[in-house]
C-alpha cells in the first residue's frame, strides 16, 4: 500500500469519527447545550431584563446570538469593567458574540 493511500484512508477515518461523534452520537448538540448553560447563566448575573443568548442548532454553531435590549455599557463593558460580550468571550468554546438586533 502507497504512502497517498494510506494518508487518504486515515483521513476519511478521521473524518467519519468525527461525524460519527457529532453527528448521529449527539456529542456536538451537548457540547452546545452546555456553552448555552454557561452563557444563560452570565447573563442572568448580569441582571439584564429582556436580554437573552442562544446558540445555532441548524447548523450547530459555538456563537452566541443575543436577543433583548442592552446599552453600549452593558455590551462592551469600559475599562477594567467587562461587558457582557468579554464575559461570554471568556467560555472556553464560545467562537463569537453578536446581538440580534444588529442584523
């Protein structure tokens, strides 16, 4: 067996166990419930009536789309004082922020 060939049937290896794991397994979809946890969570901290965050699902995305009214203050945040969009940054897994609203 060449060494091409060998390269090509470990990367579709690779590539089916990760659909496989994401896929059908439903890994990818926990992953994303559990960002969407930890993100609800800071932004009921952040006591921001009316703001909420969600994910994508179809298809599953690691941004964090806003919903609900917010000032630039309690977007951006100032100086040492972290906005809403810092504190969500600082998930680990989180790709982005962005409100809906801005669309």
């Amino acid at each position: 067996m060449t060494a091409p060939l060998k390269l090509l049937i470990g990367l579709l290896v690779a590539l089916g166990a990760g659909w496989l794991s994401h896929g059908p397994l439903g890994q990818g979809q926990a992953f994303i419930d559990t960002l969407e946890g930890r993100a609800k969570g800071m932004v009921e901290l952040a006591a921001l009536p009316g703001v909420d965050v969600n994910f994508g699902r179809d298809p599953l995305t690691r941004e964090a789309i806003f919903t609900g009214h917010a000032n630039d203050f309690q977007r951006n945040g100032q100086g040492e004082f972290l906005g809403l969009n810092e504190r969500i940054m600082l998930i680990p897994g989180v790709s982005g922020v962005r409100w809906a609203e801005d669309e």
